[in-house]
C-alpha cells in the first residue's frame, strides 16, 4: 500500500491521494500580510561629502515606527541630503537619494509634534510653528499629528476626535476654496508617501475648507484662521493696507474665515475681528455666550501676533454699548445697518446633526459602487459585524464625514486606496465635493466613530484571569479546562486547545462501511450526520514539535449514526493507530468539533442532515455559525421558522434564488461567509 498502513478497505477502489476541497476557506483564516507598506529610502544611503550615515534594516524595513532611519535614540532623523550618484547595497546601484523626500527627514512619531507643510509649486515647504493654524483659501497643506504618551507625564486632554495610544498618528491633507489642481496633486501625492514614512497613519482624511471634520478640528484648540489669498500675497507685505474683516463661527472648534468688511457679515450670536490699521477692533454680539466670548479674544491675540508681531492694540467693541457699536459699524461698508440674528450661517460640518434615519455600513473590495461595496448593516450597528480581514464604509449622509475602517489583516490596497474609494462612492451617491473622507485604522477608531455604534469595547483590553491554588493533595487532578481559563495544566505534554494544528500538510479523510474504510473522500471537510469519517493528518515537517506527533487520527462520530457503526470507527481507528505506530488518535462528536479538527480544513466544515436529504424537498436550508477562534461551521436544518436564531446567519435554497437571513446579533464573520458559502452549496 505504499506509505499507508496495513488496513481493511472496500473492493470499489484503492486510497488515492489527497483531493482538493470544493468549497471556500474560512474568513477568519485568510492570512493577509498587516496592512504595511514600504519605505521609499533605500536599504543602505551613504552621503559622501558629510560622512553622515543612516541606515536601514536589511529585510526592508526601517528602523523604528516612524519608517525612517534613526540617528538618536529618540528617533529624530538628521539626514543630509546630497547629490550621490553612486550607492551600493546589496547589489543595487542607486543613483540618488528619493527625490521629494527632504521635507519628511524630521518626522518622527516617538515623541508629540504637529509637522504642518504647504504645497509650493509642485513641492511642500516646511511652516514654522508660529504660522501653524493660518491656513491660505489659495493653498494646500498637509497636517501630521503624533501623539506619544510613554510615561505618566503626558496630561493631554481628551477631545472627542482624537485617537488615545501609546503611538498613534493623524495624518490630513487640506484644500483650500480657491486652490489651484497642481497644488491639489501635490498634497495628494505627498500625502501618500507621507503615508508610507510613519508605515500607515491612524488617520487618515481629506478635508476642504469651512467643512473640516473633528478628527482635524482637534489638532488646532486654538482655533483656525482663514486667509485670504495665496501666501506670497499676504496682507502684510501688500503696499497698501487694506481692512480684513474675520468672522468666528463655532463652539468648540473657533474657525475665522476672512471676508469683505461689511454690515452684513456680523452675527449677533457670534464675534468678529476688524483688522484695520492702526488698531484691531474685536466686536462681540449681544448674543454671544461666555465660552464664544473668551475664544474670540484668543484668535483675535492670535492674529495679532502672528499679523503684527504682537504690536497693534486690540479694542473691544461689545453690541450691547451703543455708543461703540455705532462707531464700530461706521468703519464697515454701508450697506443693511441691522446685524444677523438668529443661527450661526456656515458652521462645519462635523458640528451639524446627522440625519437619524441615515447610518449604513458597506463592505469595501474594489473601487466598483455597485459591485465592490455591497450593503452590509444598517442601525442599530454591532461592533462585530467590523472584520478584521476587510474593509468597511460608514455613510451617515451627505452632512457627515464618511468613515472607511481598515481591518488590522486588510490587503494593502484596501490601505492605499481608502480614502479614493470613499470619493468615489461620495461621487456615486451624489454628494458635495467638500465632504469630509477618513480613513481610519482597526484599533485607533476616535471617538466620533465609536459613537455611532450600539456598543463599543476597545478590542486591545483583555480579560485577566486569576489563577487557582492547588493543595498538595489536588494538584494531581488539575487538568486543562476549556470553560475555565483559571485551570492549570499538569503535564505540558498532554493535548490541549493550546495545541492548533494547520492546514499545511496532508490531510485524508475516510467514511466507515460496516468493517471497513471506503477510500478517501473526494470532498474533505463535507461530513454527513448518519456516518462516521477517520481523518488522518500529516502535519509539515516545520509544525512537529514535542506536542505534535507525526501521525493525528481523528474519528469524528455522526449524531445519527448507529451504534454498531461507532464501533467500528473506532476499531479501525486503533488498528490504523497501531501500523502507523506514533499516531495521536482524538474522538470527536458531532457539532463538537475541536479547534484542532477544524484548523486542518481551513476552519470552515460543512455537515449535512440525512433526515433533510431522505425527504427530498425542494428548499434546503443552512445555518452558519462561529465557532471559537474564528472558525465557521455550516449545518444544514430542517426548514421550519424555528430552526431560525439571532445570533446565526441562514441560507435558505429554492429552485428558482436563495435568501440569506442574518440574525440581529450576528457578526461580520458570519455574514460574509454565509455569501461565500451560495457558491459552494448552490452551485446552479
């Protein structure tokens, strides 16, 4: 017989070799690289004239989270860029240096900083840090905020858009009204390769102006200031000075935008800022609150320093005094001498409502609408319906930022291409332009996004567990238990769920006929519950430690099945076990299947009802369930409303279509694979 033992089989055929399985792995088994990316520096850069050197590991990747080389021990890079023509690394000859990279040598994620840079024709400029929160209506920026609290030091405050970690990353890119495409390209690409730097930001978003989201409001506390124009053609360096009238719209989040001085334009429940020279004038509304009050004097002096240096006097002019308010009002163009009353004209968008009957959550494959982003959930929304494997699109309607979540085992391009793909099913759905797009990375989910599910646990929290005393006189009768994680184990030989074996190796499976074994099953991991199946595994050479024995034998036992044909399962389990010599043999019961038997069938198996199939009916119906670690498990019921449970999902097969119904507490898991399933148990 070759390599098999000596054992009874049937006249119909001689064991053949291993058969390929006909239907579909376990989601939760796809083993997909962690969405990481690949530096642009090369392995190894030397600058010949500076002598300084910075280098990389060998397998790729870069030393340290932030994807650079390190040139302290905190992280903080100094590189010199050089005109090297001749570099060699492993064989490789490079030219130069990556070209655009320069501005990106300081970045750094192993302490907290704001790294804020503006796209100048076709290139990004470094802003210092008196200039971050003036952003230009005709430029571009991009904003890179680390947050790194590795001690007890760290007090920051807890805003509802940022993201708490040891190390975590918010990386935006901003558009003005009136920026130009080159510009917008610019960021795009920048934004991208700034991406790949800190080896995947937490998050990542497109913001436009007057519409920017809380994950990029909270950056700036202080407030946002609207400037008119390009940089190069800023107020101050104009030859003849002329009034800026900024206008304060917000609560939590102060934004200025500038605009034509006129009547028209102030708002009696908010505050305004008259720039004119040689004083600035704050107006304040009869209407305005305390809190709107105290962040108006804060931009106003903001703006002062930044567009005088700190040297014009700031004058406050309160509505309310009609003496002041009506030399105030003269300074303005004429026009209607009434002020707005009523609600703030021009909040952002992530301080609006959202519309409650609106909150959708779409799986993401492609770049297709209609064919990659299929309907998934709808509210009240599940925290497991989020797999891990893929990636998830969160629509709360055309006045509410979309959010694209990224599992932490997502593919690369589902990485790359979140925010892409939000435009363009924003695009799709006939959305504004300005629409906020984040993407936002399993594990580092803000506040913002968590509120609009029912329940939400930080997955990285895990249970501590105590452990039991033993006695001198029990210890022996301690055994490893599966319902009690408390237990302890007394012999680290024995087998246990600790113990997983995989599906690399060969597998063979074998259904019991009476005394003997018919040859092996054309379809592994298909089982029927009047039979009995023997199973023997081979593990790879690679997976064989003191735990693992070469040869592992299950016999699994049909909950139908008779007891003669049990028996029988196990006699020749033991007389397989006994010619193969060292073989490790496990009885399994039916809908008890061990993690260990469904690891060697891509945690996915299928079982079949023989009263179902004896009566021949039309409709067939199937239920898909979780087992533990992710594995699934396909049975098929009788079709009667009461075979139907919430926290399972359903294939219900007709002539003509099949139905999935999906429980209210079913998971992600199971809805996915219950699609992938239709393929396999309706082939039709």
């Amino acid at each position: 017989m070759g390599d098999y033992p000596d054992m009874p089989v049937t006249a119909s055929g001689r064991i053949g070799r291993k058969r390929s399985s006909g239907f579909p792995s376990s989601v939760s088994d796809v083993s997909r690289a962690q969405s990481g990316v690949t530096s642009h520096y090369p392995r190894s850069f030397v600058s010949s004239t500076s002598g300084y050197r910075s280098t990389v590991t060998s397998s790729g990747s870069p030393r340290g989270r932030s994807g650079l080389s390190t040139a302290t021990s905190r992280g903080t890079l100094r590189e010199e860029m050089t005109t090297t023509n001749s570099v060699i690394s492993n064989g490789d000859v490079i030219s130069e240096a990556t070209p655009g990279m320069e501005p990106f040598a300081c970045v750094s994620v192993d302490r907290p900083a704001l790294h804020i840079w503006r796209a100048e024709v076709g290139k990004l400029v470094t802003l210092e840090q008196n200039d971050h929160g003036f952003f230009h209506e005709g430029a571009c920026y991009l904003v890179l905020k680390s947050v790194s609290h590795l001690g007890k030091n760290w007090n920051l405050e807890v805003t509802i858009g940022e993201v708490h970690d040891d190390r975590s990353t918010s990386l935006h890119y901003w558009l003005g009204q009136h920026a130009g495409q080159q510009d917008v390209k610019t960021v795009e690409r920048m934004s991208r390769d700034l991406d790949e730097v800190v080896q995947q930001a937490s998050i990542l978003s497109r913001e436009v102006q007057g519409h920017e989201s809380v994950c990029f409001l909270c950056n700036f506390p202080e407030g946002i200031v609207y400037i008119e124009g390009k940089p190069r053609m800023t107020v101050s360096r104009a030859s003849k000075y002329t009034k800026r009238l900024y206008v304060m719209r917000g609560r939590k989040f102060v934004t200025a935008t500038c605009t034509e001085p006129r009547v028209e334009e102030l708002d009696t429940t908010g505050a305004a800022l008259l720039d004119g020279f040689p004083r600035m004038y704050l107006w304040i509304g009869a209407r305005c609150n305390h809190v709107n009050r105290v962040k108006a004097i804060q931009v106003a002096r903001r703006v002062r320093n930044w567009q005088r240096k700190g040297k014009a006097h700031i004058v406050v002019v309160d509505e309310n005094d009609t003496t002041q308010n009506s030399a105030f009002l003269k300074k303005l163009r004429c026009g209607d001498t009434q002020t707005a009353n009523g609600v703030e004209n021009g909040s952002t968008i992530s301080e609006q409502d959202g519309q409650a009957g609106l909150l959708n959550l779409h799986r993401v494959s492609g770049d297709r609408v209609l064919y990659d982003m299929p309907f998934a959930a709808t509210r009240p929304l599940l925290q497991k319906f989020l797999v891990t494997t893929d990636s998830y699109l969160l629509d709360q309607g055309p006045h509410n930022p979309l959010f694209v979540w990224v599992g932490a085992k997502a593919e690369n391009d589902d990485v790359a291409d979140a925010v892409s793909r939000g435009q363009i099913f924003a695009q799709h759905r006939g959305y504004p332009t300005w629409l906020p797009v984040c993407r936002i990375t399993e594990g580092f989910e803000p506040q913002v996004f968590k509120m609009t599910f029912l329940e939400w646990r930080d997955r990285t929290l895990t249970k501590a567990h105590h452990t039991r005393s033993y006695s001198v006189g029990n210890i022996g009768r301690a055994l490893f238990s599966r319902s009690d994680p408390r237990t302890v184990a007394k012999v680290s030989e024995m087998w246990s769920d600790d113990i997983v074996l995989s599906s690399e190796g060969s597998t063979e499976m074998f259904r019991v006929d009476g005394e003997s074994l018919e040859p092996p099953w054309d379809q592994p991991g298909v089982f029927l519950n009047s039979d009995c199946y023997v199973i023997w595994h081979r593990p790879a050479p690679q997976a064989l430690t003191n735990h693992v024995l070469p040869n592992v034998l299950f016999y699994w036992l049909g909950s139908k099945s008779g007891p003669d044909q049990q028996t029988s399962a196990l006699n020749l389990t033991l007389t397989m076990a006994g010619a193969l010599q060292q073989a490790l043999v496990i009885r399994v019961l039916d809908n008890k299947e061990p993690q260990s038997l469904l690891s060697i069938f891509h945690n996915s198996i299928v079982v079949y009802d023989q009263t179902v199939l004896s009566a021949k009916e039309k409709v067939t119906m199937y239920c898909v369930r979780k087992c533990a670690k992710g594995s699934m498990r396909v049975q098929q019921v009788p079709v009667k409303s009461s075979s139907l449970h919430s926290s399972a999902a359903f294939i219900i097969s007709t002539p003509k279509r099949c139905v999935l119904w999906y429980g209210k507490l079913t998971g992600g898991s199971e809805r996915e694979f219950s699609k992938t399933m239709l393929g396999f148990l309706d082939a039709a």
